[in-house]
C-alpha cells in the first residue's frame, strides 16, 4: 500500500480534477435542487492551478491521485476584523480512499500554504444537511457561521 502523500495540483491534472468536480456535483445534487441537470461546473479548474492568489492541492497514493481541494485569497467585506481570508473549496475524496485521512492531509497541505500567505481567516461552504461533510470540517476545527436559507416560491404556489 503506497503512502498517501500531498502536492500542488498541476495543469497536467485536470483531466482526473475534472472528475472528481462531478463527482463533487454527483454528492451535493441531494442537498441542493436549484442544480440544474446534467453535467455543471463549479469552477474554473486550470485558472485556480495557474493563480497566485489561490492553490490546488491535490493527494495522491504513487501515482494516483485519490483527493483535491483548494484554498483561495479573497477580499474580507469592509465590515470583517479580516482584510483577507481564504476560501475553500473542491474538496473531494475518491470513495475507496475514504476513512483514510486523506481529507486532513489535503487541509493540512492547503493550511500550510495559507499561513504562508499571512492569512488566518478560513471560511468554507457546506450544505446544512450534508451531516458526513460537516463532521470532517468540525473534526478540523471548523464552526458554523452563517446559514444560508431559500424558498422558492413556484414550489409554495402549487
């Protein structure tokens, strides 16, 4: 069994990156109907690689890549104690890696390289009723914030 090591994703990657996006869309189409069907894309994958304000990591046992994620500088609101924190995001697991720690390696990659950056504000996104992902985060540290509520009112109308 190879160790699971981590290192920044490369152009050259994309083509598993571009997967394990569906599959992240795959997991949190349940959580969420605004989705609209067929193949989405979260995000602009070779622009997060090649940005000097952002970093993909990318985990990987030998050769495979079996886990991702990213964190990005982005401004604070002008009301924040922070001027900047990092998103995260795309954080994705191949399903028989799971249990692995491989999710605590790709935050520990990308916590590294914030706190190089001179950051200390983390925030992400989790949907609220994604109970496995929000007990990861927790588990690292992380506490809820702010909870983002809907309605669409075509479903109310019926």
């Amino acid at each position: 069994m190879n160790p699971i090591l981590t290192r920044s994703a490369t152009v050259e990657d994309l083509d598993t990156l571009l997967q394990f996006e569906q599959g992240i869309v795959t997991a949190e189409r349940p959580f969420d109907p605004t989705l609209k069907a067929g193949e989405i894309h979260y995000y602009d994958l070779k622009a997060l690689i090649l940005s000097l304000d952002s970093e993909v990591v990318v985990a990987v046992a030998g050769e495979e890549i079996v886990g991702s994620g990213y964190a990005q500088i982005r401004p604070g609101k002008d009301y924040n104690a922070h001027e900047y924190f990092a998103y995260l995001g795309f954080m994705y697991v191949k399903p028989e890696f799971r249990g692995r720690g491989v999710n605590g390696l790709v935050l520990d990659a990308l916590t590294s390289w914030i706190r190089s950056q001179g950051i200390s504000e983390i925030r992400l996104e989790v949907y609220a009723e994604n109970e496995t992902a929000k007990r990861a985060y927790e588990k690292a540290g992380f506490t809820p914030n702010l909870l983002e509520m809907r309605i669409n009112l075509e479903e109310i109308d019926r």
